[in-house]
C-alpha cells in the first residue's frame, strides 16, 4: 500500500540509518513512568510495540479529519491486519473543536461502540487531538489507558509530553482539563513529511524555548544544522525530538504539577500569549512565542542578565526558520498588556516572566516592573 509508506520508514532514510534515528526517552513519575519511543516508520510498526509493552485491549483510535484520512485509516488497517479489535473515531481538524461538546461527542460514541473500562485510547494527531483525547480518557469511565500518537512537531517535542490534556472555554483556552499521564508515547517522525511549513515552525519556536531555557548545546546544533533542521533530515529530527522530550520530561518529572520549576517552559509565553490573543489569533503559536520569546529577552539584556550578542544570536536562529521576531508595528501596545494582566498565570496579582542568563539557564522571576515591559513591546 503506498500511503503505508508515506507515514513508514521516511522516503528520505535508507533502511541502514534507521537504527541510528531510532531513540527512547523516559519520563520518570514514580509508578506513572512511561517511555517515549521516536524514530521513523513506528506507527507501522505499532502492533509489534504494542504486544511489547503488554496492550491487548480494545482499542479506539481518536483523531481528527486530516488525520483519519492522511494515516488514520491505513494505522487502523494495519492494527486490524495484527488482529487487534480497534475502531476509529474522528472530530473536525483544528482549534475550533477543542471543547466540551467535542468531548461529549466522543464519549457517547465510546458508549454507543460498547467501549469500556479496559478499552485503551490512541491519540492519533497534534496537539488538539492529544488534549482531547487524553481529556476523554481521564475522564470516561472514571478514567481509561491512552497512548498519544503525535503528528506533528509540535505535538512531538511539546504536546504529547507532561501530562496536561484539556479543552478551551469561550473565556479562554485550556480552562478545563485534567493532569493524565498516558502509557507511552510513539512520535513517528516520517509522518512529519506531510505537515505544512507553518506547522513545522510551530514546533521549532518550542525547540528553540528549549535550547534557550537549559541547554545552550542544542541551541549552537539549531544555529548551526539549520538547514538540516529546516527539511526534517530524519538523523536531526530524531535527535531534537529526542532532546526536547528529554528536558520536558525532566521538568515536569520534578515539577508534574507546576509548583514552580515547570514554569520555565512558560518561556516567551506570556507576552506570546498576549500577542495571538491580540491578532484574534491570526498570527499562529509558534510565531507567537517566537516574537515573545525576543520581547522578554530584552527584559534580559536591559537586567544586565544576557549579552545583546545573545539576542542577537536567538533573533539569527528564528529568521533562519522563517519565524518572526518583532511584534507588528500595527498591533496596540495597550491592548497585549492588558491581556498580559489577565493571563491564567497570574498569581497574587504579579505575572511570573520567565527571563535567561544567557543562552541556556531560566530563571522565573515575579517583579517586572510594567515599565521594564513596556519597553520589551516598544515598536
Ligand atoms: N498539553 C500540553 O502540554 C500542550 C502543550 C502545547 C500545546 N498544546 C496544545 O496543542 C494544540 C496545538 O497543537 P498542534 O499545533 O499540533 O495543532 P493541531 O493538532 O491542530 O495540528 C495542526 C494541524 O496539522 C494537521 N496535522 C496533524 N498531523 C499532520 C501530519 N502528519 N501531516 C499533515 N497535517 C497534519 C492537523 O489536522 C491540524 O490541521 C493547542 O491546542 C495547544 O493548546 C498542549
Ligand atoms: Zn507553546
């Protein structure tokens, strides 16, 4: 079948490199530990992994219309071809479906398809699949197993990782959900190929976050490998999905529930934040976080914390994949620092920003003062 091999052993690997784009991370949470296993062509492999790790249930695909139709279907038809008793369900692709209602939607078709406490979820997709179907499993029956299948990069290197699923409210994003750890997680980087360039930056803003925030290594390999970076070379996205999943999950495997530490990855989220709400979320996530991730390092520079040379280097790397990093001239001042101030972050009335020394260590502090900020989104 030709589209198995779309989303199998990337077009662009020889089979003799695929040992070496093969890796695990694992994510230690006591008796909630699980492995993250990444490498090209491992959804077609899914059924063998599946019987490693001791999965025999019932399984439920969940995915979203893009997906069903670009690997939904022939995931379903392998997994079924392994003998596995498994059943897709879809919802409408984007945003626009991460709510409640979508949520009821699926449990009643779990209901209706006789799904029950031992049935397993897979979630299928990108981001808004893994929140809501990781969402659903928590919460049907009190709680079910779910894997995440992440299909994008963004999902890939952030999403699928840490444990937080949830839906939006009309008041704001990401207002109801649950922490919900799921057994593992395959990120198959060959399904990547498909994705849309705007959806790979999405995911490079959040690797960039990651190599300013703790590991000045994988910013210098970013600098310097952009190329490579860029075009999904499966060699270089194995190891920066690798390298992210490893410091998410060493984050949120001392900080689960965002006491403290795990508010670093909060990093040029704040104002990011602000920004898409702004742009009536015209201007996409990761460009969001791009330009937000400049603003509050000037936050930095102005602290004597960081080197203009720093900046200068974090605005090379973002141009270099196409991301923005100046917050457009049009957009009103007054109206992101409101939004600032309404941020779900904020706590006892001070917003937390997350600023750096330098390239590679974060540091949270709570006392910016509205001046310091804005100056940060001064055009
Ligand atoms: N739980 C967390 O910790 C966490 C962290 C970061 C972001 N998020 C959430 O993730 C969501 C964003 O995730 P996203 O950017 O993956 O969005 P998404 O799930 O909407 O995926 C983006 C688009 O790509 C399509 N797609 C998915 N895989 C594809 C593939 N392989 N080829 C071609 N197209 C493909 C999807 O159908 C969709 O249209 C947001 O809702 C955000 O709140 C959650
Ligand atoms: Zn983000």
């Amino acid at each position: 079948m030709s589209r198995q091999k779309s989303f199998g052993a990337s077009g662009k690997c020889r089979p003799e490199d695929i040992v070496h784009v093969w890796d695990k991370v694992k994510v230690p949470l006591g008796q909630r530990s699980y492995e993250i296993q990444i490498g090209p062509g491992l959804l077609t492999e899914l059924p063998a992994r599946l019987q490693e790790i001791g999965i025999a249930q019932r399984l439920f695909i969940v995915t979203d219309s893009n997906v069903e139709d670009l690997i939904g279907i022939d995931l379903l038809n392998i997994l079924q071809d392994a003998d596995f008793e498994v059943t897709l369900i879809s919802f409408p692709a984007g945003e626009e479906s991460k709510h409640m209602e979508t949520v009821i939607g699926l449990a009643r078709r779990l209901v209706q398809l006789g799904a029950d406490r031992r049935s397993l979820i897979l979630a299928l997709g990108g981001g808004v699949t893994g929140d809501i179907a990781g969402f659903l499993a928590s919460i049907y029956m009190r709680g079910i197993p779910f894997i995440q299948l992440p299909t994008t990069l963004l999902a890939q290197v952030d999403s699928s990782v840490g444990g937080k699923t949830g839906v939006d409210l009309p008041e704001g994003k990401n207002l109801i959900g649950t922490f919900a750890q799921p057994l593992a997680v395959f990120a198959d980087i060959g399904v990547l190929a498909s994705l849309p360039g705007s959806e790979v930056r999405n995911g490079l803003a959040e690797i960039v976050k990651y190599g300013m925030i703790a590991d000045p290594e994988l910013f210098k390999f970013l600098e310097e490998k952009w190329w490579d970076v860029v075009n999904l070379e499966p060699e270089t996205t194995s190891f920066l999905v690798r390298r992210s999943c490893e410091i998410k999950a060493d984050v949120v495997s001392r900080d689960e529930r965002e006491g403290g530490l795990r508010r670093i990855l909060n990093f040029g989220h704040t104002i990011g934040h602000a920004v898409e709400a702004v742009s009536g979320y015209s201007i996409p996530h990761g460009e969001a976080v791009a330009i937000g991730m400049v603003a509050v390092s000037k936050i930095s520079v102005a602290r004597g914390l960081m080197a203009q040379e720093d900046l200068a280097r974090l605005k090379g790397v973002l141009e270099q994949f196409r991301l923005p990093v100046e917050i457009p001239g049009s957009m009103d001042r007054q109206s992101i620092m409101e939004h600032m101030k309404r941020d779900k972050k904020v706590q006892d009335g001070r917003i937390h920003f997350v600023l750096t020394r330098g390239i590679g260590e974060a540091l949270v502090v709570g006392d910016v003062s509205k001046e310091e900020l804005e100056r940060a989104i001064q055009p």
